[in-house]
C-alpha cells in the first residue's frame, strides 16, 4: 500500500499528463492544417455540367489543327476524370496558375474571327492563351485530359472569357488569368456559356443550366473598367463589387 502523501504526489502527476494531452490534442490538428496548400477551402464538390454539344468556338477549331495532341484523349486519361486533389496537386495548381500568369504579358487579340487566335506560352496574349497554355503544362505533369477543360464565360461586365477549369475530387476549381489565386468554380461569379467536353476534347458542350452562378449587380463604374482596362487585364479583386451587393442565382450541380 503507498502512503498518503504517495497517492497524492500521483495524482499531482496524472493531472498534469492529461492536461498536457488536451494541450497537444488541440495543437496538433492546427500545425498539421497549416502544412502546406489548404485543399480543404475548395472543397465545395460543385461542378459545371455540360448539356448537349454546341459549336466549338472557331478559335478552337484553328488551335486543334495546329496542336492537334492537345484536343485527343491522352493517353493518362485512363484514369478517372476528377484527380484526387492532395496538397501536392493543389500546389502544383497554384503554381502553374501564378507562372503563366507571370509569363505572359496581356494583349488584346484583333478584332474579328480570324484575329482572335490561341497559342500556348506566348510572349503576349489575351485570356486564350492563358488558358490553353496552363492546360498544356498540366498535361505534360501527368494531369488527364478529362479533367482539364477550357470554358468559356460572360463577366460581369458583358466581356467574354476563357478560363482553364480542373476537375478534382474536391469539385471543379478555376485557373482564371484575372486572380493570383486558385478558386472552387462556386466562388467565381461569372455566367458560364459552354465548357470542353471531357470525353473528346475537340468538341464542346452547352453548359448546363443548373450549372450556371450569374452575378447580378449594378453596372461597375467607368472610371473602374478604364482603370482595369489600362492595366490590360479585368482584375475582379479590383474591381468587382462587395459580395454582399450581389444577388446570386441558380442552382450548382454536385
């Protein structure tokens, strides 16, 4: 039998052990969130749904004679279409997505069809190139072809655009020429007009309506859009007006 004074010294001992556990058990999980690129943000599971097959876009059907192993189906596109998105995937997003922005200078295509042109890693560009350029650099790094896909879009402010979309377990998130950053397609606050189709990639599909984020909000100001304009590029985190004033509507697709 130990004594009284013993029993107490254990005691004094096991107490201390727990609360150093509780300590370690809340710290723990905290050090091991902020290791590395924080897949669990985009994990919104929502995706852009395509409908039936429209027209590509003639630029694209320019772009596939010229680089015609970027509209087949690769051979890495055995795999399934939405990548398991690991924390070393999500890296390699971000970083492609801040290189070629970094790359490639802005400039406006000429106008008409036959000026609007897309070439992978030009000098100088317009959002076509950014895009395809990012698709092509994914895909040497083993990506599947299935779930990288070009989409076209309508801004806010009634331009149109083009963004590289990747399919991932985590949902659909968008490599956009207008932001630094990587984002899940349902905090991007564009109207979606057609997407890439993931089976043959020379084709294209509507997307579908219950797919579709609109952003409606009052007409950016002049003085806004010249601002961004002469910056060469429509930058929303500039430019776009406080979420709180929008009035989002319709329904994204799991």
């Amino acid at each position: 039998m130990f004594s009284a004074s013993v029993r107490k010294s254990y005691l004094r001992r096991a107490r201390h052990l727990a609360m150093v556990a509780g300590s370690l058990a809340v710290l723990l999980p905290a050090a091991t969130a902020n290791a590395g690129p924080r897949v669990s943000a985009l994990a919104s599971g929502h995706v852009i749904s395509g409908a039936e097959q429209v027209l590509a876009p003639f630029a694209h059907v320019r772009f596939c004679a010229m680089h015609r192993d970027q509209c087949q189906v690769q051979r890495s596109s055995i795999r399934k279409s939405r990548m398991r998105l690991t924390p070393e995937r999500m890296a390699t997003l971000t970083s492609v997505n801040h290189a070629v922005n970094a790359a490639i200078s802005p400039k406006a295509d000429a106008p008409g069809l036959l000026g609007d042109t897309w070439s992978i890693a030009p000098a100088r560009g317009d959002c076509d190139d950014y895009a395809v350029s990012k698709r092509a650099r994914l895909l040497t790094q083993g990506w599947s072809s299935r779930s990288l896909l070009l989409v076209s879009a309508t801004l806010p402010d009634g331009q149109e655009h083009l963004v590289l979309v990747a399919r991932t377990s985590a949902g659909d998130v968008v490599l956009d020429n207008l932001r630094r950053d990587v984002r899940p397609v349902s905090a991007v606050r564009y109207q979606w007009r057609s997407i890439q189709d993931e089976a043959h990639p020379a084709f294209w599909r509507r997307v579908d309506a219950r797919s579709m984020l609109v952003a409606v909000a009052p007409p950016i100001s002049e003085e806004q859009v010249r601002t961004v304009r002469l910056a060469g590029r429509y930058d929303l985190a500039a430019a776009e007006l406080p979420a709180a004033n929008l009035a989002l509507r319709g329904v994204l697709t799991r």
